[in-house]
C-alpha cells in the first residue's frame, strides 16, 4: 500500500487534494534550485514529491499528545568551562586602566564616543 492510499489501494480524494504538486510546480523548484530537468525527470518527480508531500500528510495525523519535543535522538549535554573571573592574567579583568589608556578620550571610566543622534 503506498502513502496516501485506503485499504483497497486507491488514492483517497481528500489526500490527493490536500498537498498535490503538478509538473508546473516541479519545473517551478527546478528552477530555484537550478537544476536542469526533463519533461520525464519532471513526471517522475511529480510522483516522488507528492508521495512524499503523502508520508507529511500521514505524519501530521499521528496522535503526540504527552510526547515531549526532541531535539536529538541522543542524550546531549554542553561541555561548558567553568566561569572563572581573572582565568588569564593578559585577558582577563581589572585591566580597565590599561586599556584606557588607549582611549583618545576616557570618560568615567568608559570609552567616550562622539555623540551621533540629537
């Protein structure tokens, strides 16, 4: 039984009109994505699309109520560095002096800019 197809092996109507992509449409996204097709590379992805624009359809049917969302199929977890102020002495804090110094104009120790908007 392919996707989209009752229990005799006939298309249902309702499915067929829900999501039906014509060889327009194919000729259509060839073209976005650039790539060159044939009238019969058309006609067979007529079929290979909506078949799986079909299996989408039967996904949105499925009942996932109580099923948490996912984001992976494994188990992830960040690797994260401990947050550890003044780690380097070259970059981390209590540098502020030393880096103003630089500035053309320190103001409260803060870099004064030019003001830009009245």
């Amino acid at each position: 039984m392919r996707c989209g197809e009752g229990a005799s092996g006939a298309a249902s109507p309702d499915k067929a009109t829900d999501m039906a992509i014509d060889q327009a449409t194919v000729r259509k996204i060839a073209s976005l994505a650039r790539i060159a097709i044939t009238d019969d590379e058309a006609a067979a992805m007529e079929g290979e699309l909506n078949g799986i624009l079909g299996w989408v359809e039967q996904l949105g049917e499925v009942d996932v109520t109580g099923v948490e969302p996912m984001t992976a199929v494994i188990p992830n977890t960040l690797r994260l560095r401990d947050d550890v102020v003044d780690a380097d002495p070259l970059t981390g804090g209590n540098r502020r002096d030393d880096i103003l110094a630089n500035a053309p104009e320190p103001q409260h120790g803060f870099f004064g800019v030019p003001k830009v908007i009245e």
